[in-house]
C-alpha cells in the first residue's frame, strides 16, 4: 500500500482535505509542519494530561486539574473500515475477513480522545482557545465525528456522552497565552447519519491520499 501511514487519522484527513502539496510536505517529505501558539499551547496541556505531570505553568496546571475525565487519557482505539460496500458491509466487516476466501481492501483508523471511559460509551475532547467555542461549533466538529465513527467499527455503538471541553486562554501584555480560568462545557451527539457521511468522507480521502502518493512516488 503507497502511502506514508498504514493508518488515517483524523489530522491526516483533514490536512490532505486542505492541501494536498502540504500532505506531502509533512507526511512525504518529513517536512515539519508550522504551528500556531494557541495549537503549541494546546499540545502542551495535552502532553501533561496524558503523562499526569505538571507543566511548570501554575495557571495551566491548575486548569487542567479542573478538567472532567475519564478513565483513558489519550489512549488510541483502532477500527477497520472496508473501502467497498455501504453499512452492511461495516457492521459484518470481520466476518466478510474469515468467509470471503480473500482479505478485503480496508482502511485502519487510528482515533485518540483526549479522555474516555475504559469501555468507550463516553468521550471528552479538550480544546485551548482565544475565541470560545459555541454549542453549534461542537455540534458541526468533524473530530469529534471521525472519533465515535471510528468508535462505533470498532465497538457496534455510537458513544451517547460525547463532550467538547473549552479551556478558554488569553493574550497577556507580553502576548504570551494564559489561561481565563473560564471553562466551557457542550454536550454533543452523533446520529447514524453522522456516522455514514463521514465513512464516505474517510474513504474518499483514503483513495485520494493513495493516488496523490502513486503520482508521487512512482
């Protein structure tokens, strides 16, 4: 298979959905990928809730003991999405592997909620922003999707407690970023509809992906 990962992740999908040329910039051609400060400061915040350590900043330390969780922080869950076929052939993707005679082509997906509970009926995702977020925005998050689609192969159900934590954070005289204090909580659900627009999607990214890469590399 001609491509870099073995895997789609949603950070894959939506930058090769954005710009191809940058996919290959990074995914490629190892080529790191600029960042802002409010996305530096996020993934430090990330990187402490999944160790259990202190960042060092007082005030992001004490948001982040604020934070709801679950039992899981950031642990990866995996699925298998079959390229061909509609919902059947998701819902009896492992029996279709034993009886066909033949391995179908799948896609692996890799997703990573920030928390969930060990048996993945809930999820929490954290965001660090300088514009609050709003109920619509956390209704309309294509991560959120990816990760209870990714949930439900892997599962057989959509997560029914599905929530996007907001930390909000602010520029100080310095134009470094601190934390408000202010943390905003929306509740969020996912329909089956949901779930059959974004396989589309992640499947018609895959073969996009795999072509740019043939193009590419042969």
């Amino acid at each position: 298979m001609l491509t870099p990962r073995n895997y789609l992740s949603f950070s894959q999908m939506t930058l090769f959905e954005m710009s191809p040329e940058k996919y290959l910039e990074k995914y490629v051609y190892g080529k790191r990928e600029r960042i802002s400060r409010n996305m530096s400061y996020g993934s430090q915040m990330a990187k402490g809730l999944e160790a259990e350590e202190a960042t060092g900043d007082p005030l992001l330390d004490l948001v982040m003991a604020r934070l709801p969780k679950f039992e899981l922080m950031d642990k990866p869950i995996e699925a298998i999405l079959p390229v061909r076929g509609g919902l059947t052939a998701c819902i009896n993707a492992a029996e279709s592997e034993t009886t066909s005679g033949k391995e179908p082509e799948v896609i692996h997906l890799l997703a990573k909620p920030d928390t969930a509970k060990a048996d993945y009926t809930a999820f929490k995702e954290y965001k660090t922003s300088v514009r609050k977020w709003t109920q619509k925005m956390a209704d309309d998050s294509g991560q959120i999707t990816f990760y209870a689609t990714t949930i439900w192969l892997a599962k057989g159900f959509i997560p029914q407690d599905i929530e996007l934590v907001d930390a909000v954070v602010e520029y100080d005289p310095d134009g470094r970023l601190r934390p408000t204090g202010d943390i905003w909580r929306f509740q969020t659900k996912r329909t089956m509809v949901d779930i059959i627009k974004m396989t589309g999607r992640m499947k018609k990214a895959w073969a996009g992906i795999k072509e740019l890469c043939k193009n590419e590399l042969l």
